[in-house]
C-alpha cells in the first residue's frame, strides 16, 4: 500500500494524466501538465537544497501554483508548511522561523517581507515544465514528517501541528468517503488553500477529480461559477451559504451534489431555506487542526428540519475516527453528560512543534486526543458540542484566539484591560466582541479602528463595551463565562 503522499500524487498524476486537474484564471491544467511542472518546480527545490524532512513554507494565494507546489513539496518527501495569507505580518514571519523553512515560495503581492536570510522563491520564478524533472517520489517511511499545520495557542503564539506521511494520506481515505468526492466531480474552492480547501484540492488530485479554484468568496463569481462551470460540489462556511442564500430568488437547477461545510451549524430556518433552493446535499464535518475535518460527520440524510435534534448535533463518528466525552477524571461520561469530547484516529497529530509538554498534555492512553470542546454524546452516538475549554471563538469558519486579540488591544493607550469573547451573530455564528476597562478617555469605535491594521480581518472585533470592570473567578482569572452569559442566555450551545 502507498503511504505516503508524494507516491499516491505521482500515481493519480500518471493514471489521469488527460483529465482536467485544476481550473483557475481563465485557464486549464490537465493533471499531465500538473505533473511536468510539478516535478519541475520539485528539481528547482532540490537545487536549493531542499532533501527529504526539510520544511518548505507555501505563503501563496489561491492558485494553480499552490497545488504545484505541494505536490513537488510532496515528490521530495519534504515538509509543507501552509501560510494563511489572512495571516497578520508577524504571524508570518514567526511561522517561516519556528519551522527552519529551508525556502518560502512567496506571492509578493501579499505585501509581506520576510527577513532577509531566508531564501524565498517569488511565485512568479518557479520552474517551468521544461526543466530536467524528478523522475520519482523520495522514498521515505510513514512515520516522517509530511505537513506542519499551524494553529492559534493560548498563550497567542500559534503552535505548530506536526503530521506524518501517514496521517495526511489517511486523512485523504476518509475524506474521499465523508466528503463524497468521486472521479467525474467538479470542485470549487473558493477559501484559502493553506487552509482546508489545500485538503480538499489533494483529494480531487488523488482522486482524479477537477478543482475550480477562485481566489477568495465573492457571490457573484460564485453564482456565475454555479450556473456556467458544471460544478457538482464545493466547501462552504455558514457565512457562505448565507450569502448565496440572500442572492438568490428562489430554487436553481445548479447541479451540485455535494455542500461541506463546518465551523458552525446551519440554522434551521436557513437550512429550511437551503434545502429549498439547493436540495439535499449538505454535509458538516466537525474536526481540528489536530484531527483534520473528520473527527464526525452529519450525513446528508440528517440534514432533515424535521429532526431538529440532529441539526443541534455536528454528527456521528466518521468512518476512521472514534468520538468519546471524558469527565473531570478522563472517564467516559454517561450518554448526555456534558464533559470533553476526545478523538481518536490514524490521522491526529504526531505532536506539536518543539513542545514536547503540549503534546503530552493533548494526548490520553490508547491513542485519544483531548480536543478542549464541551460536549456530550446522545444515545444514538450524536455529538453535541456545548462550549470550549479552550479560549477561541469561530467566526465566520476561521480561529479566532482570544488572547492574542486582547494582546493586541493591550496595546492601546486608552485601554486598561480587555477581555474577548464571542457573542452570537446570525451570519457568522459568533462575531469577535471586546469588552474594555478604559484608562481615561475612550472611545469604542475608535479601539475598533485601532485594530484594523493589527489582526487579520476575521481576527478584528466588531463591536466593543466599555465597562467599569471585569468580573472574575475564585481563582481570580477573568469570568468570560459570566461576560458571555448574557449574550447566550436564550440559547442552548453556547458556541457558534
């Protein structure tokens, strides 16, 4: 069996070589070309001392040349390292060292300068198809290393997540199944690669599957996408499909057969409506960083708003994933007893970059990761989440990390103290909220603007309080569940 990534890419490569493999910018990639230029850029890495186990950092935008370029990552055993182009500047800077990046290849146009001792390969500079290519994938064993996904900390670093060859090609077997993605569909991915889309474009390769790539959600691309590309499946957040949702009349013969989509449930008067004009085809996955995309998953028949029960759940487990809930003592808790749910499958994490304690903290015995969600099970086996252990809200499908917000607001001169919560919000599922003890004069809206250049869009507050002061706990740390009370009080999961 093929175990590792470099060798089921070089594989799928060669067996659907005249398909089409990737659309974007007005143009088509067949997966013959994807692999010429693959294993050319792949010959242009070596050159620049890039062996097996070496980390390569992919800042890029969405394009056909970041599918390239993870493959040729992939043909070289080497390590990918994807960059969030909505990623803040020193986010950036601080991801390319922690991972000793032998070579970032960088989009320029996403304005951020890197020091001046690391080697980079602008994206417009990778190699062409006509450079003498890798003839064939390194030879390396299922337990190297394959991918760092990095994911925000509390202590508002981000941590580096660590898969190994294994992993991410398990990942790929589940995902085929879950996400449903066969041979003659037509993906769009419209949210960033380096994100989960990256997942979903390694699976159409494997596959044999097209990726239509757009480089960012707009409604109207999307729309004309829909109606003019032939495209039968796609990734959403609720935002999304919000979006699309409020642009459109009434039901559309638009063909697609399948809707993923995670980060938050969908309500049910939206659902009600998404059935409507879409039909049956709408699958959410609940999973981490640590256990990408499929730790459960809602299958499309539970999609069904006569069983409000199951929409208030993220689903069973996947078909490779095991779901427990733990209580205070790491035992299982009783069916609908709320505790920490745990996951385990062939795809969690080897450990998190040089941070041995962190990684001895995430796992327990058996091969269970603690996932610091509150949740609990129901007696056919429906996960239930209900808040977080960890400090992080979800907004609009992506991380946010509390502490490193309130860093960043700590740093302005009217604000004393700060802490950051996540409130309800129709489109989003939770909006990014402040709430500020002043020093001095203050003013709300002008904190908001403060942080415009400081944080990532999805990372900004988008409102602010200013208040007296900030209830805390008997240990004396901020009381961020007696802040969020109020704003969820009429509501049963307290998190988006």
């Amino acid at each position: 069996m093929r175990r590792t990534l470099g060798a089921e890419f070089a594989a799928a490569l060669h067996r659907y070589r005249d398909r089409s493999a990737v659309e974007a910018a007005g143009r088509s990639w067949t997966f013959g070309d994807v692999d010429a230029w693959s294993r050319a850029v792949a010959t242009q890495l070596r050159a620049h001392g890039v062996a097996a186990g070496d980390a390569v950092a992919l800042y890029l935008a969405n394009g056909v040349e970041f599918v390239v370029a993870d493959v040729a990552v992939a043909l070289l055993g080497a390590v990918k390292v994807p960059v969030n182009p909505l990623l803040p500047a020193d986010t950036v800077r601080y991801i390319v060292a922690a991972t000793r990046a032998r070579v970032v290849i960088v989009d320029p146009g996403l304005g951020v300068e890197l020091p001046p001792e690391v080697p980079v390969i602008p994206v417009d500079d990778l190699a062409d198809p006509s450079r003498p290519p890798v003839t064939s994938p390194a030879v390396v064993g299922p337990d190297a290393a394959a991918a760092i996904y990095f994911t925000g900390g509390t202590t508002g670093r981000p941590k580096g997540v660590v898969h190994t060859q294994a992993s991410t090609v398990a990942v790929q077997y589940a995902q085929l199944l879950e996400a449903e993605i066969v041979q003659d569909d037509r993906l769009l991915l419209t949210t960033p690669l380096a994100h989960a889309a990256g997942l979903f474009a390694q699976s159409a390769l494997i596959r044999g599957a097209t990726s239509v790539i757009e480089p960012g959600f707009d409604v109207d691309h999307v729309l004309t996408a829909l109606r003019t590309r032939a495209i039968t499946w796609t990734f959403l957040v609720p935002t999304m499909l919000y979006r699309l949702l409020d642009a459109l009349d009434g039901p559309e013969p638009l063909g697609l057969r399948t809707v993923v989509y995670g980060a938050a449930p969908i309500t049910p008067d939206r659902l009600a409506r998404a059935l409507e004009v879409f039909g049956p085809v709408f699958v959410q996955l609940y999973g981490q960083t640590e256990c990408p995309n499929w730790g459960t998953r809602l299958a499309k028949d539970d999609h069904d708003p006569a069983r409000p029960e199951l929409l208030d759940s993220c689903g069973r487990a996947s078909i490779m994933a095991d779901v427990a809930v733990v209580d205070d003592r790491l035992e299982t808790a009783p069916a609908g007893t709320t505790g920490e749910v745990c996951l385990r499958s062939p795809y969690v994490l080897e450990g998190y970059l040089d941070d041995p304690a962190a990684t001895a903290d995430k796992f327990l015995p058996d091969g269970w990761i603690r996932t610091g969600d509150l949740g609990f099970l129901d007696d056919r086996g429906y996960l239930h989440l209900r808040d977080r252990r960890a400090d992080m809200v979800i907004s609009g499908g992506m991380n946010v990390y509390c502490s490193e917000v309130e860093n960043v607001l700590a740093g302005h001169p009217a604000v004393s103290r700060v802490a950051v919560i996540g409130v309800p919000h129709r489109d989003w599922g939770e909006a990014v909220h402040a709430v500020v003890v002043p020093e001095g004069a203050a003013d709300a809206d002008e904190i908001l603007t403060w942080c415009r250049d400081r944080l990532a869009a999805y990372a900004r507050p988008k409102s602010a309080e200013l208040v007296d002061d900030l209830p805390v706990t008997p240990f004396g740390k901020i009381d961020k569940k007696a802040l969020r009370a109020p704003y969820w009080a009429d509501r049963e999961r307290s998190i988006g």
